[in-house]
C-alpha cells in the first residue's frame, strides 16, 4: 500500500517514464530496422530478463525457466526461418 504521498510520485514515474521511452525506443527501431526486425528483437526480452536476473541478480534457474527460455527461442527461430 503506497503510505506517503512521495510514493504515488514514485510509482507513477516508475510507470510513466519506462513505459514512454519503451515506446518511443521501438518506434525509432522500426523506422531504422523495420517492423520485423524490431518484433523479432522484441522477443527476445523474456530471454534478457532471465538472463539479467541471473547474472546480476543471483537467481536459480528452474526447470520451466529452462523450457519457457527453448520454447522463445524455437518460435523465434520459426519466425525468422519462414
């Protein structure tokens, strides 16, 4: 529960921000790159997150982690293939 007023101010620039410079960095990469590209690179993000996590963050890798990170990379390869 956000308890102090500074935290709405926290939680809305954590929500605000990102979301804004998410959006405007993937419009810039398809002007640059195209659509697909962009959407294939996009795909990867569930992969750079358990990477990250991992890494920097000392995570265990699990079972479903391992088949969720094959399953991303067999549909993109599908993808990229076709």
């Amino acid at each position: 529960m956000l308890t102090k007023p500074n935290q709405l101010i926290y939680v809305l620039g954590l929500a605000i921000i990102p979301t804004i410079v998410a959006i405007e960095t993937v419009n810039i990469a398809i002007k640059l790159i195209g659509a697909t590209k962009t959407s294939i690179i996009g795909a990867l993000e569930p992969l750079t997150a358990i990477i990250v996590g991992v890494l920097v963050f000392n995570e265990q890798i699990s079972l479903f982690n391992m088949l969720g990170f094959l399953l991303v990379i067999i549909g993109i390869f599908l993808v990229v293939k076709k």
